[in-house]
C-alpha cells in the first residue's frame, strides 16, 4: 500500500513478438539498389507525384511494376519528393531513365460479381436479445450494399493527383456497410499495384502483395536503431507496420520517428504474416513490411494520445476532433447513422411522408418556459422545442402519418448526464383509426430493427473496448407497463412517490425492478397522470386524472414521450387556458383544429438518449459529435480590474503587482487562501505569482498561477525548477483547473486526477422562491426581527462581530477540513459584507471575495454563529447572491467520486477512489457539499496532480493534514 503513488512501469501495449528478437527482418527482401549520397534517387513510386506530400522512401527500386491506374505519361511530368541518404528533403522530377514502361499492361479485369447481399460479417453473430431472431427484410434493407455505376465506364480519376486512368473495363461498383464509412472495391475486383488500399481490406489480399494505403500514426514503437514498429489507424481499422533499416535507407528510421502521433501518411508496403497474432491491432493476422513513408500532413500540439485517451469527459470534449478519431467512437457514430436509417426505412415502408418543419416559432411549443428567444427583425419569435405543432397541422392537412428528423432546441439549466440544450429528435406523428397504441406499434417495431441489427455489429465489439456494457435484452412481446402498476412497484420497494412524473432515481430503480421482474431493459410505461403532461394531450375519458400518453424507457431511462393528442379545438383552448397559455400566437395552430383534424397520436424520441443509454455510454454528450450544454459557448472574457497589475507587460523586480489585485484580475477561489501567513509567494519576472506551503520534503501548491493563462507554460516551468533544483522539495499541486492539469501532465508528465471540484452557481439566475423550504424560512427569520441587509466593514461592525467569531471557533467540534483560515477583514477592497443581526448581535455573516471577472464573486466565508435563529444562514446567502451579478463560487467541494486523469493506470485509480471514499465520509465533507447544493451549486472539475517519482501511499497523509491545520 505504501508505494501506490510510486511509479510503476505501464506497458507500452504493442508488445514485441518473441520471434523478432530471434529472427529480425533479415529475411526480408526488397529491390533495392545503393546509391551515392551525392546521387540523390528518384523515387519510383509514380502513384504519389504531389508535391504536397512529403515523401520517405525507404529504398530506391529498380525493377518495374506495371501501372494500371495512373497515365505514365502523367507522372513523368510531375515532381516527386524523396528522402534521400544525404538530404531529408530533396524533391526530383522523376526521370524517363528510372521507370520501365511496361510493354503492355493488361487492363481488363476480371468479370465482376456485385454482392447485394447484407454483410456476413453484421449478420453471423449472435444477438445478444433473450433468443435468436433472424435479420427480418428491413434489416436487409438497410444493411443492404448497393452498386452504383459511373456514367462513363471507361473513366476513373485518381486521387491522388486527379490523373484520367483510361480503361476498357467496367467500373466497380462500391460497397459500403455499417462497419466501414469507406467506399471500397468488389472483393472481385483485382488489386493492382498502382491502386491505393484501406486496411479494411488488407486481410482479404494474399502475403506478398504489395499495398498501398492512407493511415494515421496512432503509436510507435522504437525497439532499436534499426527496428520500429508502427500502429496504423484508418477508422475502425488498424494494421501494423515494421521498418527495418539497411544499407540503402540508413535515415528512413530516424526520419519516421520525427513524425507526431495522429499525423497522415501514406504507406506502401509488402504484406506480411506476424509471427504471431498483433493484439493491440484489429487486423491481428497481417503486417505490413513498410518500404516507403509519405507524410500527408503533421499533427501538432497534441493534448493526449488517442492511444491512451483520457478518461474525463472534459478532457475528451476540449479536444472533440482528436478523440472522435478515437475507434471507438468511430463506431459510435456508424451505430448513430445506422438509428437515422432504420427510423426512416420503417416509417417509409408503412406509409410515412417525411417532412421538414421551421425551427422558427412565434410561441413556445410546449409552454412559456424553457425556450429560446430570437430577434426575428425586431419581432418576437423562438427556436423550436420540438416539432410539435407543426407535426399536428400536418396531420390535419390530411398527411395522414408523418415524421422528422431534426434539431430540437431545449432552453433547460440542466447541467446533467441526461440533458442537452440541442439534440436530434425523432419524431413522428399520425391519424389513428382506434387507438393510440398504433404509434407504440410503430415505434416498437422501429426500436427491435436498431437492437437486432446494432446487436449483430461488428461496432459493438469496438465501442464496448472505451464503454463496456451489460447484455441487453427485450421480449419477444414488449412490456407495456400502467404508470399506477410501476408506482406500486417502487412503493413496494419501499421507495416514497406520489401520482405525479417520476424522479430521475425513481425511472432508474423502476427500471432495474423491471428487469428483474419481466426480464427485460425495454419497455413502455402508459397512461401518465394528467398533470405530468403538456395541454395537447388527451385525457383518459374515464378517469381524467390519467392521460392517453406514455413514455418509453432503455435500461431505466426515458427515450421518448408520447401519446394521444386533442384534436377538439374547443377542448384544446380549454386546456391552453388552464395552462395559463395564451393564444396569441398560436393562431395557425388553432385553425388547424377549427378546419377539423382527425383523431391523431404521435412521439417524439431522442436520438442521443437511444445510442447512448442502450450502449451505456453514461453520458448523451457523448452521443453527440459537438454536443450542446449549458456551458457551451462562453463568453469572452471581460477586462482587467485593475491594468496595473497586467502580467503581460513589463514590471521593475522591485515592484511587482500587488497579490491582492492579481487575485481580483486573474483569481479564482482558491487564490484568495494565498492572502493567509502560512503561505510563501514566489514571484516571477513577469510579475506573475504562486502561492505554496512546505511541509516536511513537500512544496504543497494551491490553485492556478496568478498571471495570463498565455503564461502558464513558462511560469509553471520557472516555479517547478525552482522547487526541485534550487529547494530540493517535492511539489504536490491541488486545486488546480484543466488547463493547468494538461500543462503538467503534457510537459512535465506529472499524474493527475480529479476528487475536487469548484462549486459555482449564476447569481443572474439565482431565485429564492425556488429553493426548497427557504420561503418558510424566510418568514421565520422576520417574525424573530432579524434584519438581514449588506454592511459596511467599519470599525463599529468589526467590534460586533469580533465576539460572535470567536465564539463560533471555540463551538466547532470534531476535525476542521479548510484551506483558509477565518479572517474576514484583510482586502477590504475586493471584499463585500452580509449580515444577520437582532437587537444588535451578529447572528450569521456572510463575505463575498472578488474574483477574476471570469471567475465572479467567491462566498469566501458564510458563517452561522452560535444562538442564531434557524435559517438564517440560508437566507442571508440567498441575500447575497440576489445582490450580485455574474458567476458565484463557494469554493472548493468534494466531488461524487475520483477519478483518473493523466497517466493513472486502473489498480492505481481503484485504490484511490476507495480511499478517498472513506477518507471523505470519515470527516464528513459531504454535509458541506449539500449545504451548497440547495443554492444550486454545480460543480466544475479541478485536479490534484504530483510527479510520477518521489510521492507514496503515506505521503498522501501530508495531504489531508494540510487541509486540517
């Protein structure tokens, strides 16, 4: 236990077959000639004459190979670029001299054989439903591969260069399938040399062929100066390549090795059977023998490799191109398109026309909340909840059955695994003939097409390598559930509802009370109570208390709402009327049910929601390629306070910018504990500051360096060499924000991970009428006379309140967890006061800090002291917020769980998390975190990070009792 904090060696995860050590590459033979280093060669791989691609070929060759798919006469006029042995760059025009026209090519291909069957290899495996189900005609349908002629057969262009290739020969038709986003050859189509390849296609070519293909560098693996191995990625795909290096390429190696992860590059190469299987590639039973190296283009600046990603999801979503290359996600996002696909075959095959309907709203779809607003050319309108009322106009128009695809834009402050502010709808809508359950049926049969053929994938293997997940299963007949039966469940469950729309929780455990009941993770939940239900919605006739709708649920969570809707104008403005909703409006939607609309139900369902919760992603964000939040789109930052104290222009060593007024320009909350004795200040030249503490061989750092974020890197570098060069200490830096995390992770390859976060809440949303008991509060605190208003930190106050602190110090009781001590009158200038007082006494203070303008205000001390009226506390903090704007931060506060960041392998990261589990409940810290809660505090992940040498299990001890001096 001692050294879990200690470095241990992590696998590379390319392992080195043992053959390689006995055999080498010895064996393998190349054409190859040995010219001198004042001789540069001309490349003789007239496929890649762009000038744009800078080229590595490993050794120059002299024998001819017949070109089938590029004009020779073509590629002597263009230059080729080449790595020679005595430049790294030396760009040639390709000499008549050094490339054999063939005599004669043969170019007629074989017959072609188009397979428009559906992929064997989607269709074999088993499904993971309750039985075996074979793939039914819509499933063939949409996993068919269609041929598509060219208009002119005896015309290709390549794509390299854009060079016509004339042939006598039918064009291939391409294949497409789930597994793969590339159009690539009939596999009865011949491969010619000139051709480029993708690695999907690699094992279906005999060894010895020699292939030609686009790939990103995912990872390299340096065994010597003369071996190295590559990991090759096109998607889903990935191969691996060996470059071994002789006499005629003495550079090749060392050139390859300079290029960056995630770069593009063309290989050409001789395929190769391993000695043995490559595990950490898909395609495990070939290699290819590498012989030249074209660069493409070259990724930089790097965040993480997606050969190890990053675990945290803000680590992923900051950096979304580079981790959407991820496989895994690749997959993810063939399974997505694959959804869209089956919804519109089904629909389309009994009978739905799609439509498109506006985005633009003059009133809100579903009531006056939770939409946004537009200034549509100086007049009123709103983006579109859903496509709700126009849906229902349509089926009054006599569409009869109708569906989108489309966005839906949702203004909800939800900052949770399950919401998104714009996500893609499913929705559909139709005339009924008897009964609502016509549109379950529908949707039923939709949802079984996307289990049956996701379940059948050769995607799902590749997702559940990042997102592991548990068998899903459904029945045969699917589960339609009665809202009152599924509330009787959870109340034999011993759980407290009432007849009103499920929790979060609540839908959660109903779910797993399902599949233990009925043995199934799909099912549908009818006849919800009425005053759950938007005021389109039809009442049950005989019990209006219950409506005609239902929601439909995937391992415990909602995927779709629907129902019956009113289609008696009458009875429609009766319920807009009891909704508070006026008409004005609306009037367009009204005349579709004064015009006489049939009898019509539909639903709506969240493509996100459907990928993510059957696969168990955890989250809809990642389901969605750039998703939408309540935090996307920030704001640009506003000013300094105080200019004075810019770090990016020059300061006299002498003089560098007051702590206090850095804090006010750069600071968040951790920053302000700085102003306390304990803590030294080191100063950089640019006037930049950190704040950090020693204890025993320990440099304990807090928070962000106080300067531009533009100068992290270099006062981060300054202050590290500082402690461990000129000090000799080991630092331990907490409380930190991403970009510091990655700063030292990246560059200094420290550790990191993640048990803290920065509780904030929007003071410019902040409502007290809707923070839970607070009002009863409220009335409490005025009838005991308790004044609560904003004070001036004179010396009158002062002397008031003095007595009431001490006080409270000497009532705490148990072990203090703070990083601040109780100071409240140091900065005056950036700080502002609360107070709570009856007769004269100071009952309960609250003092806000000024922050960064980024960052807010900070509730740097909200004190409840000792015979105060209960409740006040509460109400003088929701006085405060209600008196500024901005972002508001209470600070530092445990988070739910750790978790890993930078270089934390999984034993590691599992110890962690249960330590810090008991370390978190044995000094009670949650209590703190759910006081903060009631105010809506929403938290924002902040690091711990150390260096991988120098920091053991017991060092962690440091830790906590830096937190609890």
């Amino acid at each position: 236990m001692t050294g879990i904090l200690a470095p241990v060696a992590s696998a590379f995860g390319m392992p080195l077959p043992s053959k390689y050590h006995q055999k080498g590459l010895a064996t393998t033979t190349k054409n190859s000639s040995t010219s001198s280093p004042s001789t540069p060669t001309s490349s003789t791989t007239p496929r890649f004459p762009s000038p744009l691609i800078t080229s590595f070929t490993a050794a120059p060759a002299t024998a001819s190979r017949p070109l089938s798919t590029i004009s020779i006469d073509s590629v002597l006029s263009e230059p080729t670029t080449t790595l020679t042995s005595s430049s790294f760059y030396t760009t040639q025009m390709a000499s008549p001299d050094t490339i054999r026209r063939p005599a004669s090519v043969n170019m007629s291909p074989a017959p072609i054989s188009v397979d428009t069957r559906p992929s064997a290899a989607i269709l074999s495996s088993a499904f993971s439903s309750p039985r075996s189900v074979s793939p039914s005609r819509t499933i063939r349908e949409t996993m068919n591969d269609s041929g598509v002629e060219l208009p002119h057969r005896e015309s290709a262009r390549s794509s390299m260069d854009g060079t016509t290739a004339t042939t006598n020969a039918i064009v291939p038709s391409s294949r497409t399938s789930l597994d793969s986003g590339r159009t690539s050859m009939s596999s009865d189509w011949p491969v010619h040399p000139g051709e480029i390849n993708t690695i999907a296609q690699l094992d279906t070519l005999p060894f010895g062929t020699e292939v030609t293909f686009r790939a990103r560098i995912e990872t390299q693996r340096p065994i010597s100066k003369v071996l190295d191995f590559l990991l090759l990625r096109d998607q889903t795909h990935s191969v691996q390549g060996v470059l071994a290096r002789d006499a005629g390429n003495a550079d090749f190696i060392s050139w390859v090795r300079k290029i960056n992860s995630e770069s593009l590059v063309q290989i050409t190469g001789t395929l190769k059977q391993p000695p043995e299987p490559i595990r950490s590639a898909t395609h495990s039973g070939v290699e290819v023998a590498v012989d030249s190296v074209h660069l493409v283009n070259l990724a930089q600046n790097l965040p993480f490799s997606n050969y190890k990603p990053p675990e945290t999801l803000r680590n992923r979503m900051n950096a979304r191109i580079l981790d959407l290359r991820h496989p895994s996600n690749q997959a993810l996002f063939r399974v997505r398109a694959m959804v869209t696909r089956v919804f519109r075959n089904t629909l389309e095959e009994h009978g739905f026309v799609e439509i498109n309907t506006p985005k633009l709203q003059p009133a809100a779809t579903e009531s006056g909340a939770a939409v946004f607003p537009v200034n549509y050319f100086g007049r009123r309108a709103f983006l579109a909840q859903s496509p709700q009322l126009a849906k229902q106009e349509a089926i009054s128009a006599d569409f009869g059955r109708v569906f989108e695809v489309g966005p839906v834009f949702r203004a909800e402050n939800s900052n949770t695994h399950r919401h998104l502010t714009e996500y893609t709808g499913l929705d559909l809508e139709m005339a009924i003939d008897t009964d609502y359950h016509e549109v379950i049926s529908f949707i039923d049969i939709f949802l079984k097409e996307v289990f049956r053929t996701v379940y059948a994938s050769r995607e799902l293997e590749v997702i559940r390598k990042r997102w592991p997940s548990k068998e899903f299963k459904w029945l045969e007949e699917t589960l339609v559930l009665p809202f009152s039966e599924g509330l009787q469940m959870l109340r034999d469950d011993g759980r407290e509802v009432e007849v009103e729309d499920l929790s979060t929780p609540d839908e959660m455990r109903l779910g797993e009370l399902v599949r233990q009941k009925y043995d199934t993770d799909y099912y549908v939940l009818d006849k919800f109570p009425a005053n759950a239900r938007p005021f389109y919605t039809a009442k049950d006739p005989e019990d209006p208390t219950w409506t005609r709708s239902f929601d439909i649920f995937i391992r415990g969570q909602e995927i779709c709402s629907g129902g019956q809707r009113i289609h008696n104008v009458d009875e429609l403005r009766a319920n807009m009327a009891e909704a508070g909703m006026a008409e004005d409006g609306m009037e367009d939607y009204l005349t579709a049910f004064e015009l006489g609309a049939p009898p019509h139900a539909g639903a709506g369902l969240g493509l996100e929601r459907i990928v993510a919760w059957m696969l168990e992603l955890g989250d809809v964000r990642y389901a969605s390629l750039f998703h939408r939040d309540p935090k996307s789109l920030p704001t640009k930052a506003p000013g300094l306070p105080h200019p004075e104290a810019d770090t990016t222009k020059p300061h006299h060593a002498d003089s560098p910018p007051p702590l206090e007024k850095l804090i006010a320009n750069y600071g968040d909350a951790t920053n302000t504990s700085w102003l306390d004795e304990r803590f030294q200040i080191w100063r950089h030249e640019t006037g930049a500051a950190i704040g950090w503490v020693q204890r025993e061989k320990f440099a304990m750092i807090t928070g962000d360096p106080l300067c531009d974020r533009n100068q992290y890197p270099q006062v981060i570098k300054a202050f590290i060499h500082h402690l461990t060069v000129d000090l000799r200490l080991t630092p331990l830096w907490m409380l930190v924000s991403f970009e510091v995390q990655k700063i030292l992770a990246s560059e200094l390859r420290w550790r990191s991970l993640t048990c803290t976060e920065e509780q904030r809440v929007d003071a410019d949303k902040h409502n007290s009428a809707q923070i839970e008991g607070l009002a009863a509060k409220s009335r409490r605190v005025e009838r005991e006379g308790v004044k609560i208003h904003e004070v001036k930190a004179d010396e009158d106050f002062i002397a008031r309140a003095n007595p009431a602190i001490e006080d409270w110090k000497n009532n705490r009781k148990g072990k203090q967890v703070h990083l601040t001590e109780v100071r409240p009158w140091i900065d005056q200038e950036h700080r502002r006061y609360f107070a709570a007082e009856k007769d004269g006494k100071v009952m309960s203070m609250v003092v806000l800090a000024k922050l960064a303008p980024r960052h807010g205000w900070q509730v740097k001390w909200a004190l409840d002291f000792p015979g105060a009226v209960n409740g006040a506390i509460e109400v003088l903090v929701s006085f405060a917020l209600s008196n500024v704007t901005g972002k508001v931060t209470f600070g530092a506060g445990v988070s739910e769980k750790l978790t890993a960041g930078e270089h934390v392998g999984g034993l590691r990261a599992k110890f962690l998390s249960a330590t810090y589990r008991s370390i978190i409940d044995s000094l009670g810290l949650r209590r703190k975190a759910s006081f903060r809660s009631k105010f809506g505090a929403l938290g924002e992940e902040i690091y711990i990070c150390y260096p991988k040498k120098g920091v053991g299990l017991r060092d962690l001890q440091n830790v906590i009792k830096f937190f609890t001096d």
